[in-house]
C-alpha cells in the first residue's frame, strides 16, 4: 500500500520544524543542525528538517555519505548537472580506463585511459543491485546473497569511443573498466535518507526505528532491512525525474513482517536503475489516520 509520493523535482521545497532532538541518535541536550533529508547533491532543497542532527552523528554519516555522492557519483552528477555548491570544482574531463577485448570475450591487455570533455563523454552510472531486505523473508539467491554492481554505460556515446580505440591499438574490442562500487557506502547512504525521510514525514517518535545502529557505522548488517524489489522496473509515477521516493506499509499477510514502515526510492530511473527498498521500523502511530489526516490538510490548503 502506497500512502505518500514525493518527487524532487515536481514537489516545492520545504523546511519542516525541529523534532527537538538528534533524528539519529536520539540526544536532546546538545546543539542540532538542520538535515537535508533528501541529500543536497540530489535534491538540492527538496526538504528541510531544521535541528535534526547532532554534530557526533554527522561526523559518522558525512564521511561514507560524502564518498557516495562525490566519488560514486561525482562524475554522472556533473554530467546531469545535479545539484552542488560549488560548481568551479565540477570535472570538466571524463577519464575514462580501458581494456582489450579479445575475439573470445575475454580480458587482453590494459590499454592505458583516454581523457573525454565531459560534455562529450557517455554517461556512467555505477550503483549497487541487492536482494530484497531478508526482513521480508523473500527468497534470494545464496550466491548472490549481497548483490551486485549494477551498471548503465550511454552506448551512443561509448560505442564510438571504444571503436577508434581498439582501431589505434589494433585490437578485437575495446571496453571501459568501471571502479568498483563500496557495498557499505552506498547501501548505508539508501538506510540514511529512508531514515530521516520517514522521520520528516511522520515524526521521530512515529516509529520504533530498525536503521540507527547501520546508520551509526554499529552495525553492517545492511542486507536485513535494505534491497531491492524485485520484478519492478521503476516506482509509480512518472520517469524521466532524478529522484523519486515513496513511503508505505509492507502487507499484512506478511505475518511479523507485515505493517512495517517502508520507503521506496530510485535515482534516475528512466536509466533503468534498480528501485531501492529499505525496511525503516514498526510504527507506533496509526498511519492510515495519519495519512488521512494528512490527505485532507493538503485537500483544504488546495481549495483555499
């Protein structure tokens, strides 16, 4: 059941008040700092949570969201020209590193990188793919029991690339070799902003919370409440938008599993890219009254 929608780049801005303690951590008696809850680098101002977060908490989570959103991300951002602060910093080359690849498939010899104007390089979108949250009790694969990398390469623009270069070579084939995704990074930055989204949206205190603890670098437990969903090409609502994030309840007939908070979210997903399922905790409030309240508050701000 889908009970909320929220789409950066249609919906307004907004700041939302202090919840009057650390969403995180829980302190209440130190100084707290307004949260982006939709990171800045994606949805730039999209919501606002004003006193939010305490300093011990964003020196834990800045760092491994940071390499998230400036090394995972910082090439394909500037390409799609994503929010920042500081634009003079913004690549203006693609470095792009390539392999041989012989008559048979396999990997030949390292052919050295080829520096691109960004402007004409392919994009590249390197993001992690992972089972649905074992909370679920969803049947995955054991091989493939933490994911994979999953990877979008603009073939109109890689394509020709690749082909003067195996020519300059005089090689079969040529192909670009992707840095390697951090796992942990990336799905603890998912866990993160499903956090502090579910928090922005119900309150704090609106749920007993399952993330904290992976948030907090305590726990690598990541693959209990964070995957994907399976089967699904894109979240509800239209494509062609940089960030989409949805929150809702798992089905009762789930059993223990059933009735838990979920937030929903894919980055780009008219790319194809794999939308993100994150269990955030059991709710102590009645949502549908919540939503129901909700629904007709934004019904009379409408007629007004």
């Amino acid at each position: 059941m889908i009970l909320l929608e929220y789409d950066v780049d249609e919906s307004p801005a907004r700041r939302l008040p202090s919840p009057g303690k650390c969403i995180y951590c829980g302190a209440a008696d130190v100084p707290l700092t307004e949260e982006h809850v939709i990171p800045f680098a994606i949805g730039k101002n999209a919501t606002i949570l004003e006193g939010a977060s305490c300093d011990d908490c964003q020196k834990t989570i800045q760092p491994y969201e940071q390499r998230v959103l400036r090394h995972q991300l910082g090439v394909f951002r500037a390409m799609v020209e994503a929010p920042t602060r500081k634009k003079k910093d913004r690549p203006k080359v693609i470095r792009l590193p390539l392999v041989e690849i012989r008559p048979d498939g396999t990997v030949g010899r390292d052919l050295g990188s080829r520096e691109i104007p960004i402007v004409d390089g392919p994009l590249i979108l390197n993001l992690w793919q992972s089972p649905p949250p074992a909370i679920l009790g969803e049947k995955s694969d054991p091989a493939n029991a933490e994911g994979v990398s999953w990877r979008f390469i603009e073939s109109s623009r890689a394509d020709p690339i690749l082909h003067k270069v195996a020519k300059e070579e005089d090689v079969a084939g040529a192909a670009i070799v992707l840095p390697p995704v951090n796992r942990l990074d990336y799905v603890r930055s998912l866990a993160k902003t499903a956090h502090a989204y579910a928090a922005a949206e119900l309150g704090v205190d609106a749920f007993e919370p399952f993330l904290t603890d992976i948030i907090l670098n305590r726990s690598d437990e990541v693959g209990r409440f964070v995957g994907d969903m399976p089967g699904v090409a894109s979240l509800e609502g239209p494509s062609g938008h940089s960030f989409k994030i949805t929150l809702g309840q798992t089905p009762p007939e789930l059993g223990d599993a059933g009735g838990l908070i979920v937030v929903f979210m894919q980055f780009w997903a008219e790319l194809g890219s794999p939308p993100h399922l994150v269990v955030v905790g059991r709710p102590l409030i009645d949502m549908e009254a919540h939503f129901a309240a909700r629904s007709a508050e934004q019904a009379a701000a409408g007629a007004a």
